[in-house]
C-alpha cells in the first residue's frame, strides 16, 4: 500500500469522502475539538449529509473537556465515556485555589470579613483566592441559578458578584483555563451549551464509565475512523505515552499494514473502491484531520508549511487541503473568505478553491487572495 492509498482511507473513515450523519461523525471522531465553536460548525459541514447550518449544528451535542484535556462538542450520551472519574461523579469535596502572591493577600486581607483567615494563611506560605468552602457555596449557587434560567458566563458571574464573590474568587471560579467552571463540569454537574456564547447548562445524569473501558473504547474508534496511523499518531493524539499505547492497542484485534517504510495500524475491515482524494477541502480549524496524527509527520501536511497551521500560540489554523495536501489556510469574515497561500498554485487550481468556497458558503459574495510565500 502506498501513502495516498493511506491518505484515502484516512479522508473517507473521518467522513470527509464518506459522509453521514452528525452524530454519526461526533461519536465515530469522538467529538470535535470546541475552543472556537466555528470550528465545530465548519467541522460537521464538510462531513455531513444533512444542511448544517450556524442555526441547527449543535442540537443533541454538548461541550465538555475530552481527550487531551480540551474542550469538545459530542453527542450527550457520550457523557459517561468522556466524564469517566466515578469518584469525582457529583462530588461535593472541593480543594479551592490558592495562589502564592503578595497581591492576592493584599486583596483578601483588606476584606474585614476574612482579614483573619488571610494572616492565618499568610503564616502558612499561602493565600487562598477560592477557598473549599467558598467554592462549594458558589458552586451550589452557580447550579442553583442555571436551574433557574441563568445561562451565560457574565451573567454567572454577575450572580455570584451579588451574593459576596470577591474578585480573586472570581478569578478562580471562572478562570479561562477552566477553574472551578471546569470543575462542575468534570464533575457532571454541568455541561457547555454548544453555541457561539459561553453558556451552561445543567448536565444530564449518567454512569460514568470504568476509566480503563472508556479508554479502550476512545482508543478503539480512533484505530476504526483515524487510522490507519502508526504509534506516534495514536500518543500524539491522546496525549499519551507509547508505552500506555501499546497497552490499549493489545487490548484491540488491530491489524497492521507498511507503507514508506512505517507500520500503519488500524481496526475493521478496509473498505476497497473508496473515493479517490478530493481536488479540494476547506478544513475547519483544529480540525481532527490535524490533529489526529503526529503534527511532524503528518501525511497531509508539509513540514515547510506546519507553522502557518499550527501556530505558536496553540492555535491550529483552518487549512486548504487541495490534492490531499496542504498549501494554504482560510478564513470567513461576513461575506468574504480570504485565503492565504503558502506556495504558489496555478490559476486553475484557485478555481478550484474558490468553486469549493462557493458550493460549502452560498452567502460569499467576495473571495480574496494572499500570498504568503
């Protein structure tokens, strides 16, 4: 077998020359990485039979963090795969936060109500921000106003602001990493609504899974929609070592193939007569086409061009695969799409582009080219 048989079987087992149904490609790609939820929605409309639209694409899914410990969109009732810690399953114990700085003492002390508890903690090396009974109180509110109808982020905030929160507290109930927020939800008390604002919602009951068959069920689809991969694909993208997956992959009746001079392993039977390799696709950011293989050794993207995807700042830019490989990113702004090439293409070959702009985005009016070559 040869790389662009490989990067054929690819392409059709992640849905893009296969599609199917939303929560057919959500459970099969165990989710859709969610940092940006355009993502999400440009993700299942290159994969997906049915109209998917900025309106209708998270019904049924929610957001919750999943493998690698990002955030995802998936299926709801996935829930107890990706949320598999029983024992953290609507646990009460919180631990709080403490940071180690002068500035958050100050803050804490100049507070009358816990001038005392900040020396006492002073005298320990440490002042907390978010203390386990402060935490536990504002968790119970936060789900305690999402019951009531209180959604958003802001607005949470705002709540917990009116009933005491001081803001140290609050840097640390709603810190961007995660905080206490993360917390309640890894916890199964909440989930993120899929939707262009931060929103919550209150998390539908469920059993979490035993955490060593949640794994080699994640690792199972991967092996059945990714592969086939190597070894280095799978730890890259379950963020693990090769000897953890070497263990979940001896738990699978995995079979194994070589092409350019790498062992490619995979589950399930290979289809024969798949579709031969799209002329061109506007891949979604952090789209699982990239970050389901080892970025350095990614068959579809050229290392010369891994910077202009994979940026810096942890951002994986919205790729133009054109021939099974890239040459450029894009971008959608209102009714114009920009597209920004990293090598030179012919005329034709931007027809191409733009044509497949068209047909995925009718409301484009104006399409514009630069290059960064």
């Amino acid at each position: 077998m040869d790389i662009d048989e490989i990067k054929q079987l690819c392409l059709y087992r992640q849905h893009i020359t296969d599609p199917s149904d939303k929560h057919t490609v959500c459970h099969d790609l165990n989710g859709l990485q969610a940092q940006f939820m355009s993502n999400v929605y440009y993700g299942l409309k290159i994969r997906c039979k049915e109209e998917i639209t900025p309106q209708n694409f998270g019904d049924g899914l929610v957001k919750n963090w999943t493998v690698r410990g990002t955030v995802h969109a998936f299926n709801e009732d996935d829930l107890s795969l990706f949320q598999n810690n029983a024992a953290l399953y609507h646990s009460e114990e919180f631990k709080g936060y403490g940071i180690f700085s002068e500035a958050a003492y100050q803050y804490v002390q100049a507070k009358e109500a816990y001038a005392e508890q900040a020396e006492e903690y002073r005298k320990n090396g440490s002042a907390w921000t978010l203390s386990p009974e402060r935490q536990k109180y504002f968790s119970q509110l936060i789900r305690q106003k999402i019951a009531e109808g209180i959604h958003t982020r802001e607005e949470l905030k705002q709540a917990c602001f009116e009933n005491g929160m001081m803001q140290p507290e609050n840097d640390s109930m709603f810190n961007a990493w995660g905080g206490g927020m993360r917390e309640l939800c890894e916890r199964g008390f909440l989930c993120y609504r899929v939707c262009e604002r931060k929103e919550f919602m209150l998390s539908p009951d469920y059993v979490p899974m035993d955490s060593e068959d949640a794994d080699v069920e994640i690792a199972r689809r991967y092996f059945e929609h990714f592969a086939p991969a190597t070894i280095r694909d799978f730890t890259y993208y379950y963020h693990c070592t090769q000897a953890r997956a070497k263990e979940l992959m001896a738990k699978l009746p995995l079979e194994k193939i070589e092409a350019d001079g790498k062992e490619f392993f995979y589950l399930g039977e290979l289809p024969g007569n798949v579709p031969d390799i799209p002329r061109c696709v506007l891949l979604a950011g952090f789209d699982q086409l990239m970050l389901g293989y080892k970025k350095e050794e990614s068959l579809f993207l050229p290392q010369e061009h891994l910077r202009g995807i994979f940026n810096l700042a942890g951002i994986v830019m919205p790729p133009i695969l054109l021939d099974g490989r890239v040459v450029g990113r894009w971008r959608k702004k209102n009714k114009k799409m920009i597209f920004e090439l990293f090598e030179r293409i012919s005329d034709k070959d931007r027809k191409v582009i733009e044509n497949s702009a068209a047909q995925l985005y009718k409301e484009i009016a104006r399409m514009e080219w630069k290059d960064m070559a």
